[in-house]
C-alpha cells in the first residue's frame, strides 16, 4: 500500500550498501559442526564425501551469481569473492549475505543423499554469514592465503590429534602430547609413529578447495562429419597453491577480466 500512514517505518531501515570498488567477500560457517559431524559420523580429520557436498554446494553458489570470480573453502567454511564493480543487490551486506547463505544451505541439504547415500539427515545444517569489504587486489589475496595457510595448519594438526587418538589416547592427552608443537614436531609424529608421510596426504585435505571458472575445450561434429573445437568458461573444482603468483599469473581473469 504505497503511501499509507504507515510508510513512514521504512525510516527505520539501515542503509547497509558495502563501499564501493571493493572486493567484497562473503564467508560462510557452519554453525555446530562439531556436533553435527559427530551425529552423523563423519570421518575424522576429514570426511572426503563430506568436503566434496561442500564443493558442490560452493558451484552451485557460483553458478548463481556470476559476480563471484572465485570461492575457497576448508573443513565447515566457504568463502565467495565479488569483483570490486559488482553492483548485484546494490552492493547491500543483507542481501549479499542472505541469498547467498540460503542458496549454499538449500543446495547442500539438496545434494546430501548423492554425496552421503547411507547417511540420513539427522538434524539441520546451519551456516552463519558475514560479508566483509577488501580495498584492493593484494589486500583480497592476503585474504584468501590466510584461510589456505589456516586450512594446512588446522589439518595437520587434526590429521595429529586423530592419529594420536585412534591409537588410544584420550581427547586431553592427544591435546597435551601436541600443545607447543611446532610443524618438524608433528610431520615427525606421524611418520615415525604411525607411518604416515604427511607431504602425500590428500592437497585437497592440506590446500582446500578453490572453485572458479576456467576455459575447457569441447568438440561438436557437425552433419558433414565436421568436428569443430570449441571453448568455453566451465566451473571447476580445484585443490591448488593460491597463495604464490604462479596461480594468479595462469588465471588472471579471476582479476582483470570480465566473467
């Protein structure tokens, strides 16, 4: 009922548009996952089904709004990059926020049973969002190589304590055994001890997982028997060093081109 008495309580409305020529992430987590990987008996320290619904849900994501040029994402967490001239929304943190937390929860509960077909659903999963702004390209990038170098520390550690705890010790005393421990500490623990070479172990587990659009070849026949080759930006799921250049010098699209 446009311009009733009423009307006036759209005043109390905060106007909550991001800055402008930012990057603007939105990142993800989950809310209870301890709890909820327990119930549903994930494998410890990581459940590859478990991380690939996570991937799935991340494309989806992607999928639905093209202004993300990359996503990344370790253990309960994603996190999705809009390029700096976004104006999806008008560029507003509650919108941002809610649409794209409601679309990877739908598609994560949606894709449960073909990546977890013996395991029900016993409670809802519940992902928290934030979005936050990032003033130039470096400044994005230190971003997404703090939650890369946190996905490698927090794994081996994990891939530690669970070892430590399959072999009989205690939560407390897997905690203790590796309180103070530097990086040489651990990879030492687990070669020697349980004979697990931790440079071999999975680089989705150690790397995380980045999702963005890159450039596949196809082939079409046509009715003469005519094979042409064509390209085309596909989404795929990758488990890479995003912190060094060399990643950013073979996709830099994912900065200066348009999506």
């Amino acid at each position: 009922m446009a311009n009733s008495k009423y009307e006036y309580v759209k005043g109390y409305e905060l106007d909550d548009k991001l800055l402008p020529g930012c990057w603007i992430v939105v990142r993800l987590d989950g809310k209870g996952f301890t709890k909820f990987t327990d119930l549903h008996a994930f494998e410890k320290p990581n459940d590859k089904p478990a991380l690939d619904l996570m991937d799935a849900a991340a494309t989806e994501v992607m999928r639905e709004f093209p202004d993300v040029r990359i996503a990344f994402g370790e253990s309960d967490e994603y996190s999705f990059v809009f390029h700096p001239g976004t104006e999806i929304y008008g560029r507003r943190s509650s919108k941002l926020v809610s649409l794209v937390t409601s679309c990877f929860t739908a598609n994560y509960v949606r894709k449960w049973a073909a990546f977890l077909p013996g395991t029900a659903m016993k409670i809802t999963p519940m992902f928290d969002g934030r979005a936050v702004c990032y003033p130039n390209t470096q400044t994005m990038r230190d971003y997404l190589a703090w939650r890369q170098a946190d996905a490698h520390v927090n794994n081996q550690y994990n891939t530690c304590f669970w070892a430590l705890v399959k072999d009989g010790q205690t939560p407390a005393e897997a905690q203790l055994t590796l309180k103070g421990t530097l990086t040489e500490f651990k990879n030492e623990l687990l070669f020697s001890r349980f004979g697990i070479n931790y440079s071999k172990i999975s680089e989705q587990f150690k790397k995380g997982s980045t999702v963005i659009r890159q450039k596949v070849s196809t082939q079409k026949v046509l009715e003469d028997g005519t094979v042409v080759e064509r390209s085309k930006k596909a989404l795929v799921v990758l488990h890479v060093d995003i912190i060094r250049d060399d990643f950013w010098k073979q996709n830099p699209d994912l900065v200066h081109g348009t999506i």
